[in-house]
C-alpha cells in the first residue's frame, strides 16, 4: 500500500511540476550523419530522383545494400524527401532488368529518428518489436528478403516522409506513403547499378497495408511522366492487416450531428487501451500535417496539445506509450477535449486521408488474424466488398490459428511470397472476388 501511494504522489507531482512541459513545442532529437545532411537538402528533383545514398552491410547472402534518400511527394502533391533502404543481388542484370518489390513499413511512430532505415543493421528479414527474437525497440527489415534476393529481385523499402527526411510526418494520411512507396519503386529505377526493371509490387504490413491499398488505388499517380523511372508497371499488391477507416464510411459526414457522431465512435473505439490510445493520438497529431484546416487544440486541450505534440515529435511508438503511461496512467483521456471541436472538418479528413474508390490497377491479396486487435478486420472485408464492386480482383485470406496483428507477417510469408513470384512470373492471379456481393 505504501508503494503504492508513493507512486500515485510521484504521478501528482509530475503534473504539478512546472518542467513537466518545459521544453519547446517540438523535442530536439539527434539522428545518424546520413540522415542530418539530409535534413538540409531541399526536395528539388524529379520524383524518385535520388538525391543521396551511402553502401551498408547487409547479412543477406548474395546482396548489396545502400540507404537511400529520395524525392517523393504527398497526396497535395507536395515536393517532399523520403529516405529508406535498398537492397539488391550481386552481379550483373538479366535482360530487361529485375523485378521490384517495395516495402511499406508498419507503424514505426511520427518522429524524424523513427524511420527503420537508420537501424545499424536495417537490410535484413523482419524483425518485430513485440515477437520473441525482437532486437529493438521499433520493428525493421523486410519480411521474405532472402528468398526474393534468390528470386532475383531488387527490395527497396521508404522510411515514409518525415520519418528522418525532413516535414512533419503525415501518419495514416494513406495517400502519402503511397506516393512514398510508389516513388521509392522508382528510386530502384533510378540506381543504374542495381538493374531495376519496370515490373514492380508493393507490399506492406499495418500502416503499410493501408499504404499497399492506397498505392493500389493511385492510377494516375504511378503513369505520371517526367519522373527518375517512367513507366513502371505494378503487378500486384500485397496488404497484411491493413487499414481503411474510409472503407467503413458510405460517404463523409455531411453534417455537425453526424461528424460528432463518427468521431465520438471513433474516439470511443481506440481508446480502451494506452495502445489504442497512442495510434489514435498520433493520427490526430498528424493530420493537420497534411489539412491546414485542423489544429490540435481542437481535439486535444491546450495542455493535451503540448504534451501530445512534444511525445510525437520526440519519440517512436513504443516508447511514446510508455511515455503516455507513465505520466498520465489511466488518465490519457483526460488529453482530450470532450467533444471535439471542428468535428465536421475532422471527420471529412479522416475520410479523405484513407483509400480512395478507385479501382485497383492490378490483383490485391489481403492476409488477416482472428485475433486482431490493432487493426479490425472486418476494414478489410468492407474494402474487398467496395472494390469487387468497381469490378476490382481482390482476395482475403484467414490465417490459420490464432493470428494476432503481430503474427500476420511471419505467418502470412509462406502464402504471400509464392504469390509475389506467380505475379512477376506473369501467371493470373485467382479471382478473389467470386462469390462476393
């Protein structure tokens, strides 16, 4: 008991304290030298220009490796800096260059040090935080990267802007990282020593999944001409657990009592856990990044503002939860207002930061857990049911067991790599829509 009770008087102290918010609206954080220099470069170039990059070792039998930092854009069309890691095999091209396959990463946080590229050792198979074998305090590398190196294919995987390139990182705006993802395909094109081709897929895991979605669903953006690399053509697209909180809305709320609503079920949903808590405050945080119209005061209080502003700025997920935890405990809600002003403004964001209703340009498979909590399931069963709609080829395959959000990629490899290779090998994929109405 007496533990206890010292431990709640520290907890009061902390928020009377007056240094408990002392430091300035954005937490200083330090990065790798690669990665300060970048910080400096302005995103001048054609996209997927590679503006800088620097060889690394990489444990992959077979493969060379390099950071990289790049030219992208947000879904504004905003000139922005990604950097991310490229791995490739050794020795010469076949004719017609090899196929790329991109990565897009899961939710690694929102500050400048949290992009996996800047791992010691990042050009390796993944490795997730929460599963035994973890090795860091943030997940890193590429799920099946030694068996597509033996395929014979390059791996490129974006860090996400604002993730160690400079801006403010716009977590969850799906339209973003797609372009990030898009854009790193032709960063590969454009390193003439790898021997990119132009067949490409992308895939992703979590927050990458929603990005996989939203890539698929950017027609125009990946025919775009002028870029580093014209004329990529995507094959497919992997998601494992994504997300599309769009797909889960007929159209944007229209009106105040409606966006009061959604967001209040929104709120409500995510906020049951620390864990929750943290995705849904980070993707608050991040959304004015890409709406001028939204400021954080309208869904946090001033003093929720402050605190949430200098954690995303300053720390990775992970440890932005144990932040969040140890300063406020059960009393995270308290960060927020209640309700929410400029809910109208906000909800149609959310909307607009998902994927949008367009239909996919090539086959996409969904892999998915009963067991997961991060990311509901049933977004990805709204999504097929929309896509197959617009006469789209999506399919979603149940894991067998228990699958939980974190064991979606290591159990999912073994069904989505033989796919990928069917892809490149110019097979047609099964239809996933039959039988969906």
């Amino acid at each position: 008991m007496n533990k206890n009770l010292n431990l709640i008087c520290v907890f009061l102290l902390s928020l009377m304290s007056p240094l408990a918010f002392s430091a300035g609206d954005n937490t200083r954080v330090y990065l790798p030298a690669f990665y300060e220099s970048v910080m400096k470069m302005a995103p001048n170039g054609k996209l997927g220009q590679i503006i800088k990059k620097e060889s690394i070792s990489t444990s992959v039998q077979g493969a060379q490796a390099w950071r990289i930092a790049f030219i992208s854009s947000d879904f504004a069309d905003k000139k922005t800096i990604s950097t991310g890691i490229l791995v490739a095999p050794i020795g010469p091209a076949p004719k017609g260059g090899r196929p790329v396959v991109a990565w897009a990463h899961g939710t690694t946080g929102t500050a400048q040090n949290c992009g996996p590229s800047q791992l010691p050792n990042p050009a390796q198979p993944l490795n997730e935080y929460f599963l035994i074998g973890g090795n860091s305090g943030t997940d890193y590398g590429m799920p099946a990267l030694e068996r597509f190196i033996k395929d014979g294919y390059v791996i490129v995987a974006a860090d996400y802007q604002g993730l160690g390139g400079g801006g403010k990182h716009q977590y969850m705006i799906s339209g973003t990282q797609a372009r990030d993802a898009i854009n790193s395909i032709r960063a590969a094109g454009d390193m003439k020593e790898v021997g990119a081709g132009k067949k490409a897929l992308i895939y992703g895991w979590s927050q990458g999944g929603g990005t996989v979605l939203a890539a698929a669903s950017s027609p125009e953006y990946i025919a775009q001409k002028g870029t580093a690399f014209d004329g990529i053509e995507l094959v497919g697209f992997v998601a494992l657990a994504p997300p599309d909180v769009s797909a889960t809305i007929a159209v944007p709320p229209q009106d105040q009592a409606s966006a009061d609503k959604y967001l209040g079920g929104l709120i409500q949903a995510f906020s049951g856990d620390v864990m929750g808590f943290a995705h849904l405050s980070m993707t608050f945080w991040a959304l004015p990044n890409g709406f001028s119209n939204l400021q954080l005061e309208d869904v946090f209080t001033p003093e929720g503002a402050k605190a949430i502003n200098q954690i995303y700025t300053g720390k990775c997920v992970h440890t932005a939860v144990d932040t969040i935890t140890y300063n406020f405990g059960s009393t995270y809600k308290s960060l927020m207002n209640s309700p929410p002003k400029n809910s109208l403004a906000w909800a149609k964001a959310i909307y607009e930061s998902g994927v949008k209703k367009v239909k996919p340009v090539a086959p996409v498979t969904i892999y998915w857990g009963t067991k997961d909590t991060a990311v509901p399931p049933f977004m990805g069963k709204l999504y097929q049911e929309q896509m197959c709609k617009l006469g789209a080829n999506v399919a979603r395959t149940q894991l067998q067991g228990e699958q939980t959000h974190y064991t979606t990629p290591p159990v999912a490899e073994l069904l989505f790599a033989p796919w990928v290779e069917d892809r490149f090998a110019g097979k047609q994929a099964p239809n996933g829509c039959v039988g969906i109405q």
